[in-house]
C-alpha cells in the first residue's frame, strides 16, 4: 500500500469528502518503478495523522519526461472501517515526499484492529469490538458532541455549527 499525506492539499481541514480527497490525489507524484511494483495495489490519504481514505490503484501513468506518477482510483471497501483512525505512519517533517510506502507490518497491525461488526449508514460509523466490550462511533464531521449519558447508552450529535468561540 502506498500512503500520501493530503494535509497541506486540502483546501478545508474540515473537508473530508471522497471528491476532496481525491482532488488532492490527482497530481502526479514521485516514486520509483520499483516501489511503485511492490507497494502500488492501494492507496491511503492521511490527513491530521488519521486514515481520511483508501483506494484501489486501477492504472498508473508515468510522465516519461517527468518521470511522475498519477493515479487512476477505485472503491476498496474493504477498508471503509480504517476511516478516522491513526494512520500507520504518518509523514516527518523534513521528510522529501508526500508519496511514501507502508510496510506491510503496519499493514497487519492496522487489518488486526478491524472490528467484528462495523456498520455505517448516512455518514455514521459504529464499529464495535471483537470482544463486545467496546464500540467507536464516527461521525459526518469530526465535531461530535455527546448529548446524554446514561444506562449505558452515549447519545451523540452534531451541532448546528462547528464549535464557535463566544465573543
């Protein structure tokens, strides 16, 4: 798999959406013919150090004067439950690319911490754990707000805003 921080490309931090992220992911990029055979099935956006996406890499094309690379993406649902998590490895700074491969052991790691029901329906996403004992809810917006709590049941909301500071 191949990862690309989006960070500094987005032109919302709040922006999320599946256009956005791919209209950051449509430029050409650097990455040899080598790391591009051994790590070019999939790629992941990270933005703020978490998962923001994941594709299919269908077609490369390389600029044989430039010698980049641009993509062409399609779904991968299998990892629609990786959304909002940390990111395996996140970019350093002084780091010379954006476009950077992930071990596989990050891989496994990652695919280890799949939950045994994930169910996402208008935005929302609950994955619970293998045990039971534990679920994460993800929202629309990363501007949750728990309404109640209360017998063992979180109410969750999204404000009319994002969060506003008072005058």
């Amino acid at each position: 798999m191949l990862a690309v921080d989006v960070t500094s490309f987005l032109p919302d931090p709040d922006s999320r959406s599946d256009q956005a992220l791919r209209a950051c992911l449509d430029q050409s990029w650097t990455i040899s013919r080598a790391a591009l055979d051994r790590n070019g099935d999939e790629l992941m956006a990270i933005a703020d150090g978490r998962i923001a996406g994941v594709w299919t890499i269908t077609t490369t094309h390389r600029d044989p004067e430039s010698n980049t690379v641009t993509f062409e993406l399609g779904e991968a649902p299998q990892w629609d439950w990786a959304i909002g998590r940390t990111a395996p490895r996140s970019r350093s700074l002084g780091q010379a690319s954006w476009l950077r491969s992930v071990p596989q052991i990050y891989l496994t790691d990652l695919w280890d911490q799949q939950p045994a029901v994930s169910e996402a329906k208008q935005g929302w996403t609950l994955d619970v754990a293998a045990d039971g004992r534990s679920a994460i809810v993800r929202g629309p917006s990363p501007h949750l707000q728990i309404v109640s709590l209360a017998d063992g049941t979180a109410t969750l909301a999204l404000p009319e805003s994002p969060r506003q500071e008072e005058p």
